[in-house]
C-alpha cells in the first residue's frame, strides 16, 4: 500500500515513525517524505537536544549514554503521543522495550543501509558519540545487535543503499 493511500485513514499519532542505523537516512528522508506529503516533520534526536539544550553528543560526554536514553526515551514518547506526521527516531531507540511496545500498530519503516554506506554517510562525524573511535566496526556492531530489532518492529522496510532520491519514492508507493 502506498503511504498516500495510507494518510487518509490514519488516526491520532504519526502517519509514519522511521528507524533504522546512523546513516540511513531517516532525518533527511524523513524530510523529503513530510515534504512531498505536507506534514510536518520531527526528529527525536532534535527534540532531545531542545529540552536539554545540549547536542546528544554533550549529553553523551557530560551525562552518558544511559542519561541521554533516558531522555531519548522521553522523547519518543512524547513525539508518539503528539506528532501527527512523520517522525524520526534515533538509531538506539528501539532497544528499549518500552519503545518497541508504544510502535505497536503504527506504520514503522525501518531504512535499511549497507554497512559500506552507513560508514560512508557518517564518515568521521563526531557528532554521532557512539561512533567515536573504528567508526567502521563501531557500526558493524551496531548494525549485528539492531538489525534484529529493527526488523522486528518494521512494518515495512526501504534499503536506502545508493541513491536516496529512490527511498522518497519507494516510502511513497511511487
């Protein structure tokens, strides 16, 4: 089904939640998507920051990583209960259990990347925390433990490797 047939009969909550691995895409496809179906577009990771009034990669430093899931998890929440359009949640989201609970009956596509251009896309972006250090087997890692619960969770899945401008499409049913 394509998401514009979708829309019309979406009730309370986001029309679509994107998930997947640093560097799939989900922030700016997530933007492309919103754009082209004109709802508004929110990102997890943002709204952390802007009730924190730190980048995730501060919180990381200053409180840890368990610090800012806490606050991630909050997030989501809150995005899950408010938004109506499409949101993007953080890579790390859907390892709590919770999360994955609050996903249950909403259109949850997970943008799939390859490892190659996962690591191409966040290169040596120190803005990402988990990412500091090998960011090519930091990813691996990441993608090994994830990958099983993204697609646990996913009501759809978009491989994102190669041209983005496909993904917009593909999520769209074009």
């Amino acid at each position: 089904m394509a998401l514009d047939e979708s829309v019309a009969g979406q009730g309370d909550g986001p029309v679509l939640i994107l998930i997947g691995s640093p560097g799939a895409g989900k922030s700016s496809v997530g933007r492309r998507v919103a754009e082209a179906l004109g709802l508004s577009f929110t990102d997890t990771d943002a709204l952390v920051e802007g009730a924190s009034g730190m980048s995730v990669s501060d919180i990381f430093i200053t409180y840890g990583e368990d610090e800012f899931r806490r606050r991630e998890a909050e997030a989501v929440s809150q995005a899950l209960e408010q938004q109506s359009g499409v949101v993007s949640l953080g890579g790390g989201a859907v390892m709590r259990e919770e999360t994955r609970a609050r996903l249950l009956g909403s259109r949850v596509v997970w943008l799939r990347v390859s490892l190659a251009d996962a690591a191409n896309r966040v290169g040596m972006n120190t803005a990402r925390p988990l990412l500091l250090g090998n960011v090519r087997a930091t990813l691996s890692g990441l993608l090994d433990q994830r990958n099983p619960v993204y697609e646990e969770v996913a009501t759809d899945v978009v491989d994102t490797s190669g041209l983005a401008d496909a993904v917009v499409g593909m999520v769209r049913g074009g």
